[in-house]
C-alpha cells in the first residue's frame, strides 16, 4: 500500500502481517487491542521487523480507524470511527481526531457519540472516552456534553464526569458526575448539581440528586434548594421529591420557604405548585408581612398564593 501522499493511501493489496507483543498480531486492516477490534489504514507501510524493535516503537498512526467491540454472545456493544489515530497496544489507548460512533444496549444503537479528539481506553467489556463529548440518546431525545464518558455494557451503565450538561425540551441538568442505569432509566447525578424545569418553573441544586425521566421524578437525597421564580419563593429542605408531572413536591426534614410576602417552616411540606397549595406537618411556624402574624401549631394547610392559612393548635400573635 505504498503511496506517494502517505497521509491518504488507498488499501488494495492484502496487508503484511507482523508478531506484536508475543501471540497477538498486527496489520494494516486489523489490530487487536485487548477485546477491542480496531481496523484501519496505516499512514505508510514498513517491511517485517523482529519483534524487539516493535517493542520500542509501539505506537501506530492510522489515518482512518474503526474501532469496534462484540460481546460474547455476538452482539455489537459499541462501534466508533476516527479520521486520525495513534493506538498503542501496549496500554490500549487510541488517541483520535474527530470521533464519531454509537453505544449499543441490547444489540441496538443508544447513544450517538461525537468529539473532535479524544481518548479511546479498552477496560476489559468496558469503553472510556476522554475528551470534550457529545452523546445523543436517540430514543429519549436527551443531548448530553461530558469530558469522560465510561461505557459499561453488562451492567447497561453509563459513567460520566467532569462538567455535564443533560438537555431535553424541557428540562435541562448539570453536573459534576452521573451514572446512568438504562435497565430502570435512573439517572444519578453528583457534586454542584442543577436542575432547570420549565413545567412547573423551578431551578433547583444540590450535592445528590437521582432524575427516574420515564416517571418525571427526581429524588434529593442530600439538603437542597428550590427556587419558583414566578412567585420569588426560595425552599430549603433536607430531602425532596418532585413529582414534574403532577406537578407536586414533598419536602422532608426540616424545610424552610421564603418569599417577599412571608415565610413558611415545618418538618414536612407538600407543595401542589400551580395551585400554590401547602400541607405542612410538624413544628409549623407562618409568618407574613401584611397585615403583619405569625402562627405556630403541628399542621397547616392552606395557600401561598392567597395567604389563607389554616393552622391546627395553634398559637397566633398579631405584630402591632
């Protein structure tokens, strides 16, 4: 394959074959690297060598490459192309310029993966990909970016860190790490966490916050905070989950609302946003501005909105 412009040569002669590193073996259409199945055209050809000088030169350019992984059962776990590539066996990396490919589950595209470069790493069934990533999910219309991104095909997991961004119509997420669980579409999401949703309109962030997207459920697990922009309200609670498609919130340990207009503290609050209605349990304490009352007592229902409160043993004072 011989070309007088090594950077673009055209494969139509049988490749040379050559040992590398013991048993396994090399050519210009195929390298093994661990499980992984890269097939590719060489920038250039060089005649058989012994097998020590390979051990100093391992690293292999291609100016194309397809990288490809099967399960033991024959179905594809993932399959990426590259225009550029330097691969080395011995650690089976593969350094690549503009990257693009798909994550399998089941046998079935799931994720459609792009990056201008990157770094391709074979763990075992395992892929990891380091670089400035864009994966689109093609059945949940969600676009994620990522800087690695840790493909784990038997346990149907998808491992993410460093500066996520989840986007679908209407809802969008950020993080600092996630792990994705496609048997029961559970998505966790760690460290700096912010959740944007149009319907009801709440921002929200936390340390630890797990998103079920089928159910429009996510779970805080660790203190969070709320904010409902439309009314300038701002909640701090220990736990919380919010129900996005009813529409409905239930806030435990300890949850504190604050607005322009006043305040709410309880133990436990369910909060029915477009009603903007409140049942709270335990330790109630309501204050408002104007006219100006505070009221403590162990269960208030009522509505934020028009400030009607009812509080059960309850203890009021009015503020002259």
């Amino acid at each position: 394959m011989k070309s007088a412009n090594p950077i673009a040569p055209t494969l139509t002669a049988p490749c040379r074959i050559w040992p590398v590193l013991g048993s396994r073996r090399l050519c210009a259409l195929g390298l093994s690297l661990g499980l992984m199945m890269v097939t590719g055209c060489r920038v250039g050809e060089r005649p058989l060598e012994p097998e020590a000088n390979l051990e100093a030169t391992q690293q292999l350019t291609f100016q194309s490459l397809d990288l490809q992984q099967v399960g033991a059962d024959g179905k594809i776990l993932w399959k990426m192309q590259a225009q550029q590539a330097v691969a080395d066996p011995k650690t089976r990396r593969v350094r690549v310029q503009k990257l693009v490919g798909d994550i399998y589950d089941q046998g079935k595209p799931r994720y459609r993966v792009e990056a201008a470069q990157a770094t391709v790493f074979e763990q075992g069934d395992a892929l990891d990909i380091q670089g400035q990533i864009i994966a689109n999910d093609v059945q949940e219309k969600t676009r994620i970016k990522t800087q690695e991104l840790l493909w784990r095909p038997q346990q149907q997991q998808l491992i993410l860190k460093g500066n996520l961004e989840f986007q679908q119509p209407k809802i969008q997420l950020k993080a600092q790490e996630a792990t994705i669980r496609l048997r029961d579409n559970h998505l966790a999401l760690r460290k700096k966490v912010q959740v944007t949703n149009q319907k009801p309109a709440l921002n929200i962030t936390g340390e630890a916050l797990d998103w079920q997207w089928q159910k429009g459920q996510v779970q805080a697990l660790k203190p969070v905070k709320i904010i409902h922009t439309p009314q300038q309200l701002v909640v701090n609670a220990g736990r919380g989950q919010m129900d996005f498609q009813n529409q409905v919130l239930r806030l435990t340990q300890g949850v504190d609302a604050v607005s322009p207009r006043g305040q709410l503290r309880a133990q436990q609050v369910e909060w029915r946003v477009p009603a903007q209605e409140v049942t709270a349990i335990g330790d109630v304490f309501y204050s408002q501005n104007d006219p100006p009352l505070t009221v403590t007592g162990i269960r208030a229902e009522g509505n934020l909105g028009t400030r009607q409160i009812r509080v059960q043993r309850a203890s009021t004072q009015f503020v002259p």
